[in-house]
C-alpha cells in the first residue's frame, strides 16, 4: 500500500524523527517500524492463512499505532475499540466483526472471549524484542482489502462496522494533503479517540508526510490546566479536531498565539462548525486558515472542503462545507430517488472511490444504504443538503441519527437499549439542539416516575458510550400518537417541559 509505503520511506531514513506522543510517552518513526514488523510476524504466525480483523483496544496509546500498522502488514484491517466503552459494547464490537484476535494495549475487562488474546505484558515483549524478521511485502493489506472496520452506532441497538479499504484510505489521503502545505516536521494534534475517524485526519496525513501526531487523552480533556500546559509544550502546526473541542479550549483566555504559538491550520470534521468559532480563532491566531470539511464515516473521514476566511464569515446563514473532492460527485435527491434543481434541499448523496463498499457482515443494511452506478460506489448519507455553485450546504439529519460533539449517535439506538431496562416501559430520545447543531439528548421515558434518574443512567451507561446518555431524563404517563400509530416525536418535542431547552 502507498502509505505504507511513504512512512517506511521515512522509517528508513530519519528513523529517529518522533512519529507520536501521549503524555510522558512518545515513539519514533524507527521504533514504530521496527514493532510493528515484529507484531506483525507474530499474527501472521498465530494467525495463519487469515486475513480476517483483528481487534486493539486501548486509549491513546503508542502502541495502539504499533498494532494498527502491524495488522496491516500481516494482511487484517484493524477494529479500534476505545478503552472507555462499557463491556457489553465491547463484546458486540468485537462479536460483530468476528475478530479471532484482540491486541489488548490497555488492561482488557474480563468477559470477552476471542481465540487470541495478546494481553498488555505480551505485548510489550513481542515488539521490544524485535529481531529484525519482517513480513513480506506481499502479505500487506491490498488495495481491495479492508484497512480498517470502524463500528458506529446503528438503529437497532447493535453498533454496525462501517469498512474502509485501502483504496478508500488513498482516495482520502491523495486529496487531503493538498488541502494545505506539509512542510517537514509538521505538529498534527489529534483530538478524537482512534475509534472515531476525524483521527484517522491526523494520524495518516501526519505519518505518511513525515509529521508528529500528539495526542490529548480523555483525562486531559477534562482536566484544563493540564490541557493548557501540554499544547503550549507541543507548539501544535495543525489542529485537527471537531469543533466542540474547539469552542471548549476557547473558553481559556490564554489559548491564543502568544501561549500556543502560531498555529497554521484549524482543520475540522465531524459536526457542525458553526460562526462563532472560526470568528473567535481568527481574532485568537490571525495567521491561522481555518478549513471546514464535511463527510461521513461511510465516505472515508471527509469529502468536502472550505476555507473559513473573513468573506465566507460575512455572508448571513450557515457556514458552508465547500466543495467536493476531485474524484467523487454530490447528488442532491428528493424522496423518489430523482435529483432536485441547484439550491433545493434533499438528501445528499456521495459518489465515488471514498466511499465504503458497506458495513462488514450486514447485507441488510447496506443494502438501504449503499448502491452502485456507472460512476462508483454511492452513499445514501441521510443528511438533508443542498448545493449552490459547486459548494454544498447542511440542513440537519433526515433520519433519526445526529453528531454529538463529533460522535455520530443513531437516536434508536440509545432507546433500544433503555428499553430493554425492567422498569422502562417505552423510551424516546430527542436531540436539544443550538443554532442547528445537537448540544445534548433528553430521554423522554414511559415508565415508573419514581424511578431514581441516576439509576437510569448508570444501568444505560452499562450498555452504551458515555457520550450516548442523555444529559436530562423526563417521565411522562404516555406518548402521542400519529396518524400511524407511531410515536409523534413532534408533538412530544413540543410537550417538553421548555426549560429542557428542546428546539421545535
């Protein structure tokens, strides 16, 4: 594969130039290549004629990098499970994507039972005593192959793996270093946790263009003296992050060029950048471009790209997400399937070599999702657009799936599994959303109002992400009805209590 390519042609020859750094922990483009190479032969010899995934949980860590490229040398795409999900996510993930091998980084839950486990300890002594052996550059992944499988959350309660080829990965990254200068030695921050693919921004365009990736953790997220100091330490060159993130580090007076340095892009993915923030970071860093992007999961990371600049700012409305890259199109389409005229809303519709052929072991699925025409693989995205002069526009979801803080959360999910809670009769889950963007969730529950909401919480969160509990919980005796039987969600938007801050 080219990218592997290009970073073993920088292993090779500045083999101590830093690839990563979390915390007090850092690894250099030798030493990522060299553990890899001897955790790949390991797999390869565990795992004999099998180029099915393999699993890594963890958090952050450099050695979640080593397993990453070490799958990939031996011939398996990567499942990243995050360290902070609860153990019942955990199993579903990696029941789902039938890995028969899981490189545990950080100490893995009791509960999960795959035929291989490489457990942190052994992990350690795989890849320090490396000797050197190599696999075969004909065992890597190839371009037809899944480099990685990414689990996100999926209507029925059960997450689905969105797969990305090699070809995908090219596609993406081929156009995203033309997006702004690299110049030897570049700083990528990465924000998003390595089982969310606005990483995959940093981590591959850092690594294939000879650049540094440093990590901020979820301890350091909620910890902001510590934030403050470890990015006025790392003198960041390229901030990839999701907006939330952002406005967060904004709400710090000294996050500014004089205490960070000279930040030369803001880059960002995964939700809705709305004006306040690139106006803020350009009154905060004036040297700084600020770039938009726009794409889902099952597009590889982003599709679309705009600069941010004081004329973008002064038009009135949403901010655009730009122009499609050179080799996918945009299709705006109504309900029958039939393109509208330029400027009219509909649902956006992605084409070309970006795009994921589906969700690993679920025909289903993506067959309401994913079609092929005579120009590529095409995505049905469900979010509600428009394009006016090449440059997309977004209106929200046409679904029942939103972007909080950057994690993209299918709403039938959340309640899916509240209702399989004893003392939880029916759950609805609505978004409290801001100028557009989601803010937080609110769980409308039919069930026993003496229920203790902490309770609710706790045993939720026992089954889904952290992010996926609803901020507020709120009981109701019943749920209105549509002329269909179903729950109008409309209606019960406008039943809140307004305190909860619902948008109608």
């Amino acid at each position: 594969m080219k990218f592997l390519e290009k970073f073993e042609s920088y292993a090779a020859r500045d083999p101590d130039r830093l690839a990563h750094v979390h915390r007090g922990g850092q690894i250099t483009y030798g030493e990522l290549a060299r553990r890899s190479d001897a955790l790949a032969v390991f797999l390869t010899q565990i795992l004999p004629n099998d180029r099915g995934p393999i699993a890594v949980y963890g958090h952050k860590q450099s050695e979640m990098l080593v397993a990453f490229f070490a799958a990939l040398k031996s011939g398996h795409a990567y499942v990243p499970v995050e360290a902070s999900l609860p153990i019942e996510r955990i199993r579903r993930i990696i029941e789902s994507s039938a890995a028969r091998c899981v490189v545990s980084v950080a100490a893995l839950p009791s509960g999960v039972e795959v035929e291989h486990i490489v457990l942190p300890e052994e992990l350690r002594t795989i890849i320090t005593d490396a000797d050197g052996r190599r696999p075969p550059a004909a065992a890597h992944v190839t371009a037809e192959e899944n480099v990685y499988i990414m689990f996100t959350s999926g209507s029925t309660g059960e997450p689905k793996g969105v797969q990305i080829t090699g070809a995908c990965l090219s596609s993406f990254l081929d156009w995203a270093t033309t997006l702004f200068p690299i110049p030897d030695a570049t700083r990528f921050l990465n924000q998003a946790p390595f089982s969310f693919d606005v990483s995959v921004m940093d981590i591959y365009v850092a690594l294939t263009n000879g650049g540094t990736v440093f990590s901020v953790d979820k301890a350091m997220l909620s910890n902001p003296i510590l934030l403050l100091e470890s990015l006025q330490r790392w003198k960041i060159d390229v901030w990839s992050s999701t907006p939330s993130f952002a406005e967060l580090c904004l709400k710090m007076t000294r996050f500014n060029t004089t205490q960070l340095g000279p930040i030369a892009v803001f880059l960002f993915c995964g939700e809705v950048l709305v004006p306040e923030c690139p106006r803020a970071l350009r009154e905060r860093f004036p040297q700084a471009r600020v770039i938009n992007t726009y794409g889902p999961t099952e597009a590889t990371v982003a599709v679309t790209s705009v600069e941010i600049d004081d004329t973008v700012l002064s038009r009135p409305g949403p901010l655009p997400l730009g122009r499609v890259k050179p080799d996918c199109q945009l299709e705006i389409v109504d309900e029958t399937g039939h393109r509208v005229a330029e400027g009219e809303r509909g649902e956006v519709i992605i084409v070309g070599p970006s795009v994921s052929p589906g969700y690993y072991r679920d025909p289903d699925r993506t067959d309401k999702a994913f079609f092929v025409t005579p120009r590529g693989r095409a995505y049905r995205t469900g979010d509600a657009g428009s394009v006016v002069e090449e440059t997309l526009y977004y209106f929200g979801r046409i679904d029942l799936q939103i972007k909080l803080r950057g994690q993209r959360i299918e709403l039938e999910d959340i309640e899916a599994n509240l209702n399989t809670l004893p003392y939880v009769q029916r759950a609805v889950v609505l978004p409290i959303l801001k100028a557009g963007r989601c803010e937080a969730l609110v769980a409308v529950v039919c069930g026993d109002a003496d229920q203790d909401v902490d309770r609710i919480k706790a045993d939720l969160g026992a089954r889904v992400p952290e992010y996926m509990v609803p901020r507020y919980i709120e009981f109701r005796a019943d749920f209105p009805l549509n002329a269909n039987g179903k729950v109008d969600r409309k209606r019960l938007r406008a039943l809140l209590d307004a305190s909860v801050g619902v948008d109608t």
